[in-house]
C-alpha cells in the first residue's frame, strides 16, 4: 500500500530492504532514503529529504513515518535501530 505526504513523495507501509542502523562509530547514511524502526526509545536526530538536523524527542518504539537520509551519531539516543526501505 502506497500512501503521500503533504509533498506528494510516495511512501509505503511494505518494506523490501532493510539494514542495521549502526551509529557507534559515526553518522549513518541508508543506501537510499529510509523510514527508521526504533527498538529501544529515544531522541533521533537526522536529516530528511527537506531539512536538516530535525531531532524527534522521545520516538516510542516502532517506526517514525519519517523518510530519512541520515542518523546523526550525536543527538540521537535510541537504539536498535533499522533504516528499512
């Protein structure tokens, strides 16, 4: 199932890829734009298609209907963190 956003960007609620988001040791950039699955919550700082450095507070577990480009390293505190795609 195919949903937009207020831009018109298609997005989809079935994932064809997904990859670990691994912010240990610096920034995460996905292979292509993603939507973040949080495990463990947190604060998760990241750029998306239009802004850069947006920090969400307190992202519950699940996934934040966000299309992403990056993770920030600093200022994100959630964990187990999937970019799925």
């Amino acid at each position: 199932m195919n949903l937009h956003n207020d831009k018109g960007r298609a997005y989809s609620l079935a994932f064809s890829g997904a990859e670990a988001v691994d912010i240990s040791s610096k920034d995460f950039v996905p292979k292509e734009y993603s939507q973040i699955y949080v495990g463990k919550t947190g604060n998760i700082k990241v750029d998306t298609i239009d802004n850069t450095g947006i920090t969400f507070k307190s992202v519950p577990v699940g996934i934040l209907p966000v299309l992403v480009t990056k993770v920030y390293k600093d200022g994100t505190t959630a964990e187990e963190m999937i970019a799925l795609r």
